[in-house]
C-alpha cells in the first residue's frame, strides 16, 4: 500500500503536469492568435522626457534613448539628419585626420537643436566659425537627455570620436520631476533585460511583459509622487565623473551655464542646478562660459528673441551662442 508521502508525491506530480500542460496549451493558443513584442524603452521616451513622438529616437537599453543612425526627415517643420554614428549633423571621419582638432558639444535638446534645422544649432555655427583653423565640431546633444545619460554617451563615443575638447550643456533635464527617476529606470532596465532573451521563444512571456507595461504606463497617469530625475548630489556626481572621464581620455572638459528665457517684468530664474555647476566648476577647475544675454543673470529686461520657449533657442539665440563660444573658449585658451 502507498504511503502517505508517496500519494503526496503523486499528488504534486499531478498538479506540476496539469499546470505544465495548462501553460502549454496556453502557449499553443497564443502563438495561433500573435502578440506582438513589446518594446517599453519606447514607452519611456514620452513618458520621461515630453510627450511628443520624436520620429528620429529610438528604444536604447543604455541610454534609454537614443537618435536613429541614418535618419533624414522632419521635425516641427524643420530638416532634422542624424549621421551614421547615431548623431546629429553631417557624417564624422573616423579616425580623425591628423590635420584637425575636435570639439564635441554634449547636451540635451538645447544643443541637439529643438525647433531648429540643422544648419542653425549653435553647434554648427561654432563650426562653421571655427573651420579655418582646422578645429571640427560634432554634436553629441540628444534630446531629453539628463547629466546621467550624457555621462553614458560620453563613455560610448568619447573614444571613438577622438574629441580633444568636450562642452557639455545639461542640467535642465536633471531637474524634471517624475514618478521613477533615472536611477531607478535604469535599474528596472537591467533586471527587463536579463530575462529579455524569453520573449524570443515564448509567447506567454511577451503576454506577461505586455499587461507588466501597461501597469507601468498607468504608473504615470494615477498622478504619483514626482521626484527629480536626478537630485543635485547626483547631478554634482555625475559632473565630476563626467570631468574624470574626459580628463582621464585626454579630453579638455568645459561647462556652458543653464540658459533661460526672461520675460519683461519677470524676475529673475534661480536654480539649485546652475549653483551647482558652478560649484562643480570651481572645485575642479573647469572653465564655465557665461552665457551673458541667453543666461539666468541676464541685465535684459527681456530676452525672448534669443528663444522658442522657456529653455530652447531661436535661430537668433543659436548664432549669438555658437559667437559667444567661439570668443570664450580662444580666450580662455582651449582652442
């Protein structure tokens, strides 16, 4: 007569190969119906950033998101090309020429040129100014982008582009506030992507995945508790890494200060951010440019005209920039 323990055993036999045959069947049936895969970094690009389809960015693990390589279009009315490295403007020779100096221009879509054609960043003005003396310059803004992706892009392109100088205009980002910040994505990033493989094979994984990102997408329509995406210790953090890292390749690190829109009447714009730039700045020697007219401590009693918005350039606020860098960094040296 069977034991007690053996008809326990029995029992859970059972049950494993009801419920093996149960999620078989289940897998079966979902194979014969689809589901499509779903693709949450694509998610993120709306919800973290602004809620505006970007037809050039695509899911990026790393980063989060990142531009298209090769794509030529349009955006808000405007010429938009992103070259073969994944960056916007003309294609970039690599290795370098001998016979040149680069400068890399990091930042969000203030540098990246939101509402501008490409021909009129301030990047491609600096450029263009700069082109006599043999000095190339490449930008590596990227909309959306915070001081920790900044800090990643400069690990993956930094090398490869051979920059001699690096400026980096980014903080604005760093202070959006949102239900996950940057830290805790990327987290959650890496624990998605280690079981990712699954959904390669089965169905029943991707179906999971999908009601798991429809939760996360209702994460941010209940109205959570919003926190910085980065706190000012982590943005300090991440501009020294980012002057270590570049100090480390040979790389000459420069900050530009936080740009803002001030309209008659209004006072002036403090940020916690901008304070700690500077401070960053100071205690690792890092040359800051003024912004003058375009910056927080303007003496205009408006300086619209330079900007489309609260943060972002004109056609007329890229030029006064791409000038105002090129006199700068010649006196300071850099160049």
């Amino acid at each position: 007569m069977p034991t007690t323990g053996a008809r326990g055993g029995r029992k859970l036999l059972f049950a494993a190969v009801m419920m093996l045959m149960f999620f078989g069947a289940v897998e079966i049936l979902l194979r014969v119906v689809g589901v499509d895969e779903p693709t949450s970094p694509r998610l993120v690009v709306r919800a973290i950033d602004v809620d505006v389809s970007f037809p050039f960015m695509r899911p990026d693990l790393e980063l989060f998101w990142s531009p298209i390589p090769g794509f030529r279009g349009e955006f808000l009315d405007e010429t938009v090309t992103i070259n073969s490295a994944g960056l916007r403007g003309a294609e970039v020779t690599v290795p370098k020429p001998k016979t040149k100096r680069r400068i890399l221009c990091f930042g969000d879509s203030i540098t990246f040129g939101y509402g501008v054609s490409d021909d009129e960043t301030y990047v491609f003005h600096l450029g263009q100014a700069l082109t006599p003396r043999s000095i190339e310059v490449v930008n590596t803004g990227v909309t959306g982008y915070s001081s920790y992706q900044t800090l990643h892009l400069l690990r993956r392109v930094a090398r490869m582009l051979e920059g001699d100088v690096a400026l980096f205009l980014i903080g604005w980002n760093d202070s959006a506030q949102r239900p996950v910040d940057d830290l805790a994505y990327a987290r959650r990033v890496r624990i998605a992507m280690a079981v990712e493989p699954l959904s390669n094979y089965w169905y029943l994984y991707r179906l999971f995945k999908s009601f798991y990102l429809r939760s996360f997408e209702n994460e941010w329509k209940d109205d959570p508790p919003l926190r910085p995406r980065a706190t000012t210790g982590e943005y300090r953090k991440n501009m020294e890494t980012i002057v270590a890292a570049c100090r480390s390749w040979g790389i000459v690190p420069v900050f530009i200060d936080l740009p803002r829109r001030k309209r008659e009447g209004e006072a002036p714009f403090h940020s916690a951010y901008a304070d700690m730039l500077k401070d960053v700045a100071a205690r690792m020697n890092v040359p800051l440019i003024d912004l003058g007219d375009l910056g927080l401590e303007t003496t205009l009693p408006s300086n619209e005209h330079y900007f489309i918005d609260a943060l972002h350039f004109s056609s007329e606020g890229h030029t006064y920039l791409a000038e105002r860098l090129a006199r700068q960094l010649a006196e300071l040296g850099v160049l």
